[in-house]
C-alpha cells in the first residue's frame, strides 16, 4: 500500500513538475516576444529617416499612393494607385513609353514601323495592305525609309501591330478595387497588382503560349507553390482572390527578395522599395525570373540603384532576357499612364486634383 501511494506521489511530483516546466516555458516565450517588440520599436524611433530597417509595414502605409476614383463601368467609387514618380522623372516624355501607349491605342489593323533602338516610328502602315507586297517591295519600301531617316543599310526596321484589343483598360481597371485590396491584405505593395492587371491579361483570362494563365498570369507551378490547385478538373487561376493571393506572395517571397539580394551582391544599396525603379526591376523579376535578370544586370553591372539601370536594362539582351523582357517595364509605364490619363489624372489634365485624394486612415 505504502509503494503504491509513493509511485501515485511520485507520478503526482512529475506531473506537477512537467506542467511547472510547460508554463515557465510558455512565459518565457511570451516575454521574449514583448523583448523583441520593444527592440524592434525602439530601433525603429531611433533609425535614420532613409535607413532599409525591415519593420513591419502597416496597412496604411500600404495605401500611400491609393486613392479613390469612380469605377468607369459601375461609377462606385474604386481604390486606384496614383504614382507621381513617373511624372517627376519624365517618363512619360520617353520616346519609348511614348511609342508603346501608341500601341495601346492603335487598332489591329495598323502597323508602326519603327527603329528598335529608341522605338522611333518612321512609317504607319495598313496590315492588309502590308501584307499584300512581296518580299521585294516590302524591302524596297525600308530601303527608301533608311535613306529618308539617314540610316545605315543595315539598320533594323520592325514592325509592331496595334494592340487596342488587347489592352482593354476598361476591362483591367474594373478589378483595380479587388486587386488592390487582394494584395494590401497579403502584406504587399498594391502598386504591383495595378501593373499587373494592367499588362498581363488586361481584356479577358487567357492562357499565354508558355501556360501562364489568369488575372495574374501564373504558371501552374507557381500557383502549386502557393496552395493553388491545378488540376485537370479544377484551376483556381481562373479564381481572382486565390490567384491575387498567389502573385503577392510570389513578390513578398521570391521577386522582392531575390532583387534585393542581386542589388547586394552588385553593392547597390540605400535604395527604398517604393522607389520606381526598384519596383519595375521586381516586375522584370516576376516576368523573365530573378535568374534571368541577374544575368541581364551582371552582363553590364550597375553601379547605382535609379532609372538609369532600367533604361540599360531595355537595351540589354542575353540568352533568356530578350525583348519581351526588355520590353516588359516599359509596357508597365505606358500602361499606368495610359490608365492616369484616362482617369484625367495626368499633371497637365484640368480636374487632375479633383481625385487626388488620400485615402482615410
């Protein structure tokens, strides 16, 4: 009787002990996590206004660039990311960014023929009729451009078709309001969801020659990777909340990231991730890979983190990063301020400040 209360006292002593163990330990993980609170807080107030501490971001802070316009389709009024870099770096007078919202605008049956250099346009053609002239007089037709531009004989002359059909801003600008949201709700810069919206599949869903498909245009690996099934029966691609999910994540997780490591190892620093060429360099990252544009960057190697890095970049080809990639950033700016201009929010627009308008804390 005597051993069987001593094992009952000693399972007793144990139990009492594992449980004093438990709770000291849980306190003293929840101490430490008020320690840590208070050093990221303290660090923070006494960091330089410029410095790149990582701290978490607010939701407000996220909403520094939206404000709210009504919706062209349903006139309710929509979250809209309003970005004033590109005009106070003039971007927009960029012959470029000029030549592309040229393209926005242009109907599929009209041609630009055009320099690939500064994307100078030297003719404007019919299709149908382009089309409709042999080889020779198709090159006869460049030969007399390059002797009325002073050209050399070899000089390059392409040809880009309009593309109003397919950038459909409308259409894009009616999912502004979710995407936004989407993104700010996931912890991540909203400026990446409008680009987004904006070029990759800005009149319908779609699925691209190399199988990207949705809003957001992800490979299917990519939607896996962040919980999205894609299967035979079912692809939640085609589902706008899970697919805006799986972009900002792939950005928070693996674009942002991995930039932010290529700009290391080049020494590039002091940079803010709001800056407007860091977030073009991120979107090249999510289009070509952060692979990819390493190799672009380390094949002239950048010095300085500005615009000048990105205008190298649209001139730069290597095996991978060709002129869809190259491309890629200036689509973004044309597209944005496409989309500015048709919410009369260009600078030179006369209601521009009628909806200019931060958004409430």
């Amino acid at each position: 009787m005597a051993v069987m209360k001593f094992k009952l006292l000693k399972k007793s002593l144990l139990l009492f002990a594992y449980s004093g163990i438990i709770l000291l330990s849980f306190g003293c993980y929840k101490l430490m996590q008020v320690f840590i609170s208070i050093a990221f807080a303290l660090k923070a107030f006494i960091a330089p206004p410029d410095s790149n501490l990582l701290v978490p971001v607010s939701l407000y802070s996220l909403r520094n660039e939206v404000i709210i316009v009504p919706n062209k389709i349903t006139t309710a009024n929509s979250d809209f990311i309003y970005n004033a870099q590109m005009y106070e770096l003039g971007c927009d007078t960029l012959s470029n960014v000029v030549f592309w919202r040229n393209i926005m605008r242009l109907n599929k049956d009209t041609a630009l023929l055009n320099l690939p250099e500064n994307r100078k346009v030297v003719s404007k053609v019919c299709i149908r009729s382009w089309d409709s002239l042999s080889t020779e007089k198709k090159t006869a037709y460049k030969d007399s451009l390059r002797s009325a531009y002073c050209l050399s004989d070899s000089a390059r002359i392409l040809q880009t078709n309009g593309k109003s059909f397919f950038y459909d801003f409308d259409k894009a600008s009616a999912n502004f309001h979710k995407g936004i949201n989407d993104f700010i709700d996931n912890g991540v810069d909203p400026w990446y969801a409008q680009s987004i919206l904006l070029i990759e599949s800005p009149n319908k869903l779609q699925k691209s020659n190399a199988g990207a498909y949705g809003s957001f245009q992800l490979m299917k690996d990519v939607a896996r990777l962040f919980g999205l099934k894609v299967n035979k029966s079912i692809d939640e691609r085609a589902d706008f909340d899970r697919s805006a999910y799986a972009a900002s994540s792939l950005i928070k997780k693996i674009c942002i990231p991995k930039t932010k490591q290529i700009l290391d190892s080049l020494g590039i620093k002091d940079y803010k991730e709001t800056d407007l060429w860091f977030r073009l360099l991120v979107m090249h990252s999510y289009h070509a890979g952060a692979g990819n544009v390493k190799k672009a960057l380390y094949s002239f190697m950048p010095t300085e983190g500005n615009m000048n890095l990105i205008y190298t970049l649209w001139k730069t080809e290597t095996k991978h990063f060709r002129s869809a990639s190259q491309n890629y950033s200036q689509l973004v700016l044309a597209a944005m301020l496409e989309v500015h201009e048709r919410y009369s929010l260009a600078p030179y627009q006369a209601n521009a400040d009628v909806f200019i308008k931060k958004q409430p804390n």
